[in-house]
C-alpha cells in the first residue's frame, strides 16, 4: 500500500506532517491521515481549513496556552465537522523543570519533551482520554505554535 506524502503542504504553515507509516512498539503501522502533527495554525492562508477537512481532519487538539490563543485565535475553532479543543500542554513548564532535564541528547527538543513527560502528567493524560473518547475512526491533529 502506498502512503500519502509524510508532510502536507498548505500555505501559511510550514510543518504539517502525517503520522501514518510509522511502526508501532506492537508492530502495527499507524493508518495514514490518523495522526498529524502541525505548526501554527492560526497563519493558514484561506482555503487552508477545508483543505485540512478534505485529508480527512476531524478533530483537532491545539496544545498553545490559554495566553496565545486568545493572541491567535485558530481558524479550526468552530469549523463545520471538526471537534476543536484547547489542552495546553506546555503552561506550567517552568525553565527550572526543563534545566533538570536529561540533557545528553542531540536534538534541543528532547529534554523539553522530557520534562513535559515528567512534569505535565495531568495534561497528557487530558489530551489522551480526549483522543481516546472520540466516536469511530477519524484524524486527529495536535499542534502548538
């Protein structure tokens, strides 16, 4: 079976990337435009959201603090046949947890993501029982800035 391309190219952002094709720990490849992840959603030029909607998006989990939505509202909120939810993932990670990170890996990424991991357990298990609850099968994206 051949897979869609990895990253969806719509004006206004610059990293949207399909999940799918990835191998599970149980062996299993994550179904194609399952999951996406993306960057700044609140740039999407016009036509950007029902492009979105044609690959198959139906729910839409914007992980930006309470702070930088109300900045840059996102053009997926109150969109025809998307569930919208802000679950900030990063708002109570201070520079103190992210210093006590594990910093011996390559990408600068990794010890944030770790920390998050470590610190933010309530938010990840809200974002998780939010994907988890949805009827049937349908795409999810999660996205920050």
């Amino acid at each position: 079976m051949m897979l869609p391309p990895r990253h969806i190219a719509i004006e206004g952002t610059h990293n949207i990337r399909d999940l799918g094709g990835y191998v599970t720990a149980r062996g299993t490849k994550v179904p194609p435009r399952r999951f996406l992840r993306a960057d700044c959603l609140h740039r999407l030029a016009p036509g950007g959201a029902e492009r979105l909607v044609d690959e198959g998006l139906r729910c839409v989990v914007d992980l930006r603090t309470k702070q930088e939505v109300a900045i840059a509202p996102s053009f997926l909120d109150g969109l025809r046949g998307v569930d919208y939810i802000n679950l900030p993932l990063f708002e109570d990670l201070s520079p103190s947890a992210l210093a006590s990170a594990d910093a011996k890996h390559s990408h600068p990424l990794v010890p944030f993501y770790i920390a998050a991991l470590d610190t933010r357990g309530p938010a990840v298990r809200a974002i998780l029982t939010h994907i988890a609850s949805g009827r049937g099968r349908r795409s999810v994206q999660l996205h920050c800035r």
